[in-house]
C-alpha cells in the first residue's frame, strides 16, 4: 500500500515562492503523470515528495503517516532522473548494488534484488558492463533497474525519456507501463510529451506557475478541459481558438462572431449565455467539418498542407492572419493558397469566458464522442 497525500504543500526560493500550495490525493498503484510548461515546479514537486528538498510549508503522508521531516532514504521512494545518475567508473552491477551495500543489507538479498531487476528489464547480459559501453536506451533501463532494486512504495520518474530519440521514446514508454501493470506500486512521472500523458497516466495533473489547473484521467482532460489554459495544454497539436463575441440568444441557438468572421449560429448548450459577452470557441483540429470553397463556415485559406500519409495535417490563416489547424485523417487534395470552409463538428467544441474559464455544458448536451472513422465494432 501507497497512498500518498500533499497537503498545502509550499517551497520558496528565497523570495520565488515555486509552489503556493499543492493539494493532491493519490491512490495506491495509480499511475500519476505531472505536465505542465518548463518551469512550472514539476520537479521542485517531485523533489520534495522524494525528500531531495524541504518543504516552506505543508505536509506530505505516505500510508497516512507524515513523512515530511523523515530523510529521503527512509520515505520508501525512489526516483530516476533524466540525466540517468549512474555512477561512470562502476559497472552496471555495482550501479545496482551501491545504495543496497550502503544500507548494509545481506550479500545474498542484494543479489536476489540486482537479479530479479535486471531480469525484469532485460539487461541481465549488460552486468558487467560499464555505462560508457550503453546506449541511451540501457542506461535509463539501468536507472530504472536501480530504483527497482530498492523496493520502494512509490517510484518518482522526471523527465526519464527525454534524452532518447524517438523510436526508443515509444519502446521504454511501454515498458514503463508494463513494468507499472507487473509491480503495482504507485507510480508519479513527469513530463512535457503530450503522447507521454495521454497514454500512460491514469491520471493526468496539469500544472501551471507552481498551481494545479486539473487532475483527471487523460480523455477527461481531453474532452471537458476546465478552462482555456489545459484546454491548450493538453492535446497535440494543440486546440484552435476563435475568440468573439456572443450575438443573438435564443431557446435552441445562438450566434457567435468575431471581426473577420462571418457570424456562425451554434446550438445553444448552455444556459448563461448573454448577448454581448466576450467568449472564444475552442476547437481542436480533428473536430473541424471542412469543404472546398465558400460556405456558411468560417473561410480560412491554406497556407501548408502537411502530408504524414496516415495524416493530413493542414495550416490554415483566418482573414485576420491567426492560424487555424485541421488536422484529417487519410491524405489531402487540398494545396497551398486553396479556400477552405470550416465549421466545429457539432457538440465537439468547447465555449471559454473572458477570463478562460469553461462555460459549463447543460447536463445531456455535453461533448460528444469523436468521430470514429474506422470504428471497431
Ligand atoms: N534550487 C533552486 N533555487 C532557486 N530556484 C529554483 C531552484 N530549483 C528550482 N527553482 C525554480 O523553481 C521553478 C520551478 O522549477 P522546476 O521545478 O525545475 O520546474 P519544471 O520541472 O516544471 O520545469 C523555476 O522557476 C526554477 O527556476
Ligand atoms: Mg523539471
């Protein structure tokens, strides 16, 4: 069992107060992803979980029993660093064994726990090598292994994937997952890579500037984003916004424009609407009907039309010059210079406030489900 609880958890440098206060539950063996910009207090927040620094305030429990003044090696947490941290002139095995043989646990125990890890991550034939002679990919693999051979409740990951090149990104991101469904034990993970969050947190804490914007599980946060900033923040390439002004109001509908826009009437799904107010739509480029030529939408020109193939993903300026992203399944005819029509697909879009915050959806008219172009059945 591990559940671990930050209670007003602050730190200041000096006079830069990092953290105002985090509070935050996690629950035994879930899988916790910290995103957030560069900057926003991720690892001070980890940091101060592992007991690598003091807290200015707060308190963190473990099992309900604070462990805020308890030294990092006896919180029963281990953490695995961007940089690896593996120590250069000793070979793998004593990599794994140093901090076991500091805490003078028995020959034998520390043999079984070098083994054991080294078998679940697969570098038993790297033992006896030095980290000079890995790749990359190994040496996090050895980091790792190091954080597993000291058994801990919680296991605090920044940043481990950042030094590795795409294709080993996606090998080690499922072997983290793997590894998490083989040990059970609750897991929090920093990073800044969109697919990182999406596909390996149960739950996703959006930070911004030391605060929480949101906790909830990955399409949660996809699909009812709280306000303006996660709606931005989570999801890549990220949500398209028109900002406007809300027109006529009436039972079903209402009309929404902005100065270069033509006026778009949308179903009303909500009761405070008022004519006059300051809103922006917020669109994400998968949820955009596009035809050729002008229509009722919104018309935007092509400016690139990036072809991946399996995706289209293709760069659009509104009159005014702001950019506008559709992002299409399958490959596109469409070319630089060409008129687009656009609309939001119906129930698919999302209404920000003034000051970014959501405007909540009338219970029965919320977000839809995506379109699913090559549903399972
Ligand atoms: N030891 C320190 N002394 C002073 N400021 C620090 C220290 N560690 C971090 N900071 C500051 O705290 C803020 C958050 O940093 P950090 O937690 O590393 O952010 P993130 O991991 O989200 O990029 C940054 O503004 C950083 O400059
Ligand atoms: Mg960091």
């Amino acid at each position: 069992m591990a559940k671990l609880v930050l209670e007003k958890v602050a730190k200041s440098f000096g006079l830069v107060n990092v953290l105002p206060g985090v509070d935050l539950d996690i629950e035994d063996g879930e899988f916790v992803v910290f995103v957030g910009p560069s900057g926003c207090g991720k690892s001070t927040l980890l940091r101060l979980i592992a007991g690598l620094e003091d807290v200015s305030s707060g308190d963190i429990l473990i099992d309900g029993d604070s462990v805020t003044h308890v030294p990092a090696a006896d919180r029963g947490v281990a953490m695995v660093f961007q940089s690896y941290a593996l120590y250069p002139h000793m070979t793998v095995r004593q990599n794994l064994s140093f901090g076991l043989e500091n805490i003078r646990m028995q020959r034998p125990e520390i043999e079984r726990r070098v083994g054991e890890a080294a078998r679940l991550l697969q570098i038993e034939q790297l033992l006896e090598r030095r980290p000079k002679e890995l790749s990359g990919g190994q040496r996090q693999r050895v980091a790792i292994g190091r954080a597993i051979t000291r058994d801990p409740k919680i296991f605090l990951f920044d940043e481990p994937l950042s030094n590795l090149d795409a294709e080993l990104r996606v090998l080690m991101r499922i072997e983290i997952t793997r590894l998490h469904e083989r040990l059970g034990n609750t897991m929090i993970y920093v990073t800044h890579d969109q697919i990182e969050a999406m596909t390996m947190a149960d739950k996703i804490v959006v930070l911004r500037g030391g605060v929480i914007e949101q906790v909830g599980a990955p399409l949660e946060l996809y699909n009812q984003p709280r306000n303006a900033f996660v709606a931005g923040f989570i999801g890549s390439p990220r949500m398209n916004f028109v900002e406007g002004t809300i027109g006529e109001v009436s039972g079903e509908t209402f009309t929404f424009t902005s100065p270069d826009l033509p006026a778009m009437t949308l179903p009303r799904r909500t009761a405070s609407l008022a004519a006059g107010q300051k809103v922006s739509v917020g669109v994400r480029p998968e949820d955009l009907i596009v035809s050729k030529g002008k229509g009722s939408g919104w018309p935007v020109t092509v400016s690139v039309a990036e072809q991946h193939g399996a995706n289209s993903y293709i760069h659009c300026s509104r009159p005014n010059g702001e950019p506008l992203l559709i992002h299409q399944p399958g490959q596109s005819a469409v070319e630089r210079g060409d008129i687009l029509n656009v609309s939001p697909v119906p129930a698919r879009w999302h209404l920000f406030d003034a000051s970014g915050l959501r405007i909540e959806i009338e219970p029965g008219q919320e977000m839809a489900p995506p379109i699913l172009h090559t549903a399972i059945q």
